[in-house]
C-alpha cells in the first residue's frame, strides 16, 4: 500500500493522462477527477496529502475548492495548475494558502519535483502540528510555542530543581535574564531573592564591593557597611550576566566562592557563608574566551554544568510574529491607541526580517509604530527603518545567493564588461531565475533563501512577462 496520495483535479482528460504517466513511477496512490464537485466528495471521504489542482474546472473556480481545504484545515498540500497566462490568479491562490504553482505545459521532471518537496513539507508539517499540539505557548516570560523553545522550557524545567548551575548563552537580547528568572521561579527556591548583576555594566574597580559587599572604611566613600549580592541572594538565586566581561583577579575570588559557598566583604577579614544558586549568561563563545585567555578555564568548567542556548529571533519560525502581537497589544493599551494586528505585507516583512538585536529591538521597533501611529491593523508604511526597506530585508547579493548554493561567479552584473547596461528587473529576474534552479525549482525555499515572500516572487514573474510583452 502507497504511503503517499495524491488528488488530481483535471478537466482535461489527456492531461490528466499525461500527468499520471509523469507520476508511475513514484510511490504514489493516484486518485483523478475532472470536477469540483467530485473533488470535494474525496476531501471529504478521506483527504489526500497533496492536492494537483487545475484552477479552471467546468462546475467551479478551483480558487472555491482550495479555501475550502483552508477552511476546514484539511492535512495536504495544494499544488495549483494554471495556463501561462495566469500567473496573478496564482498569485491569488498562494496567498489563499497554496504550497505552489505548476504553469502549463510543464514537464515530467517539474511535477515530481514539486511533488516531491510538497510531500516533505507536508511531512515535516505533521511532526510539528503533533508537537505543537502540546506546546507551551508562553511560559515565564517566554512567548513563543516554536520547537526550538520548546527545548529551552524542557531543560529549565529539567534543571529549575536542583542546584547545579546553569550557564545561558545566547545574543544580545535574545532573553537571558528571562530564562534565569524562569530557572529562579520553577525552582524550591522561588520564594527567595533573585539577585542579578551586568558584570559588564559595573567598573571593574567597584565590581568586588557589587558582589561581595565592603566593611565601613575599606576604600574613599566607604562610609558603612554595605552587604553585596552574595549576601542579599543567600537562600535564593544569584544571576551574573555577562559573566565573560568580569575582570580576571575577581574570577579567582568567585572561583573559591563557587567552590566554598564563602566569601570575605572588601576591607572585611570575617569570612561569611551563604546559600546561593548561581546561574550565570554571556553572549560571547564562552570556551573561546577561555582560549583568548580573558576567562579562567576551572571557573568556565565550574560555571559550564548545565548549559542552555537561547536561539535567535530569526531562528525561531512562527515565533516573530507571536511576539509581535503580543507586544503590539501591550503597547497599543499602554499608549491608548487601538491598533489590534498587523496587515498582511507588514506581517511578512516582520516575518522575513533578521532581527539582529532580537526582541530587545522587536520592542523598540513596535514601542516606535505605536507612539507615531494609530489605527486598527499596523500597515507597511507605518514600518520605522530597517524595516521600510522592501521586504524588510538586505538586497540581493552574493552572499544570499551563495546561501542558495550559488557561487560568485553567477551572480550577474549590471553594468558587463563591453558596457551595455542591462535593464534592473533582468538582473533582478537572473538572480531569482538562479536561486529557483538552486532550490531544484522549490520557489518556497527560494524566497527564504532570498529574504523574500513567495508571493513576492509570484508577483516579479507577472510583471517580467509584462515587461518582455512592451520590450
């Protein structure tokens, strides 16, 4: 029995011939109609898990048929068929939620790679929806119900319990202190203090008194004592962010501190014991910092018991725009403006931007659009710069085709050696034409690959053949 099946929806009976003589040799169950309505009895017995579907069918727009695959959330993949000429109703139909597009006439090789590749993603879909089906949507201070933060909640709820340390690595503002809070919170020690200190926020010199306190007199300004984090985090949690920016005199008295749970006040010769927790974070390479020589290699193995790797923003998928609303909807009732989602275009410039500062600058941005805009939806023109850019993304260039499997050698020049100069959108269109045939035609992963929607791709192919008609 076949693991895979396919729906065929075809009016055209030598087509849908044709078509199955492409597929014969695939492990495949095919099923062919020529009509909507008996398109639709099949979605209903019993739903495909991927759709080839011709948009022009004698009862019905085939557009009908794929909103009501969406509708109903039916598990399968939607391949639309259209004639050359359609190319803005497939638009249409990607953006009504179809995987991609087939424009006739098409050969044996285009169909079964585009086949193939809707069959993996609607494989890899199914693992997802299973895990997600159980995923934690927010969890202390974390929103996002993406797989790879899903790993991150299993570990603090794994570790939250004991006492070994935790070491969190990760870019700036991708959500340290949140994890360590997290850790803090899940544990036996949640009712005690939680202490954090930015070693790389304090000079150096007062970075022993911050830590361990000083006694009355121990340096200019010392006028009394004064009890450090040590102290005030006994029988909670101290947090030390940064921890690779910490001077390395001061990383030998943490070391024994770790090591003895006791610690000596600047100035102080009364040696005090405490009951700490110690989580600490960086957003450097910990172990190369070690070999540079700036971080004590048995302090790094006494930190390095437990370590959690916060993923960056642009890694975590459907996570971007989760957060997004999530922050929209805050700042809109904090500011008292009414804006309630984000428009389509805007959703995908979000959604395809790389956020090198990650939510730290997520926040920035929709704290910007929200104090100099109102409205219901968040449009494009609203987008405060980098993301007024088009696509919200860096320009085509040798490194995101590389990234496509593509070397300098063929990205193409404006401007060719004998001078004559070649019109922008050809050269845009060779870049694109390029990064698809590195994606073996998947124009999907094409678009990701290119920091572009697909739709965008779609559409650049409708006005191309625009220009060669006037040309």
């Amino acid at each position: 029995m076949s693991s895979n099946t396919i729906l065929l929806v075809e009016d055209t009976p030598s087509l849908a011939r044709l078509y199955n003589q492409y597929l014969e040799g695939e492990d495949l169950a095919v099923t062919a109609v020529g009509t909507g309505k008996e398109a639709l009895k099949v979605l209903s017995a019993e739903p495909p898990d991927t759709v080839l579907l011709d948009l022009r069918l004698p009862d019905m727009d085939g557009l009908d048929i794929l909103k009501e695959i969406r509708s109903r959330e039916l598990p399968c993949e939607v391949v639309v068929i259209t004639a050359h000429g359609s190319i803005n109703v497939a638009v249409e139909a990607m953006r009504a939620g179809a995987y991609d597009f087939l424009v006739k006439p098409f050969n044996a090789d285009r169909l079964l790679v585009t086949v193939r590749n809707a069959l993996k993603h609607r494989s890899l879909s199914a693992i997802v929806e299973t895990i997600k089906g159980s995923a934690r949507k927010e969890y202390f201070g974390f929103i996002g119900s993406s797989l790879a933060m899903q790993a991150v909640y299993r570990t603090i709820d794994a570790v939250a319990a004991s006492k070994a340390t935790v070491f969190i690595t990760g870019e700036s503002g991708s959500g340290k202190e949140v994890a360590a809070e997290a850790i803090h919170r899940q544990s036996p020690r949640k009712n005690g203090p939680f202490i954090a200190i930015n070693c790389g926020a304090i000079p150096k010199d007062l970075m022993e008194s911050e830590v361990f306190g000083h006694v009355k007199g121990a340096f200019t300004g010392a006028h009394a004592d004064r009890d450090g984090a040590a102290s005030r985090a006994s029988g909670g949690t101290l947090f030390l962010d940064e921890i690779c920016e910490m001077d390395m005199a001061l990383q030998t008295k943490l070391l024994r501190f770790i090591q003895t749970g006791t610690f000596q006040k600047v100035g102080g010769s009364k040696t005090e014991k405490v009951d700490v927790r110690f989580v600490c974070a960086t957003n450097r390479d910990p172990l190369a910092e070690v070999e540079a020589g700036n971080f004590r290699e048995d302090l790094y193995y006494r930190l390095h018991v437990v370590p959690i790797h916060l993923p960056p923003l642009r890694e975590r998928d459907d996570d971007v725009i989760e957060i997004a609303r999530h922050f929209l909807t805050e700042y809109a009732a904090e500011e008292g403006r009414k804006f309630k989602n984000f428009d389509t275009q805007a959703e995908q410039v979000f959604a395809g931007y790389k956020w090198p500062g990650n939510i730290r600058q997520m926040q920035n941005v929709i704290r910007n659009i929200v104090v100099l805009n109102d409205g219901a939806e968040v449009t494009l023109e609203m987008l405060p710069p980098p993301l007024n850019r088009p696509c919200g993304a860096a320009p085509v260039t040798k490194d995101t085709l590389r990234e496509a499997g593509k070397d300098d050698a063929t990205v193409p020049a404006a401007l060719p050696e004998n001078g004559d100069i070649v019109p922008l959108w050809k050269v845009e269109r060779d870049v694109i034409e390029r990064a698809i045939d590195a994606c073996d035609g998947n124009i999907p992963k094409a678009a990701a690959k290119l920091g572009v929607s697909p739709s965008t791709i779609y559409r650049k192919k409708l006005s191309w053949e625009s220009e060669e008609a006037e040309s």
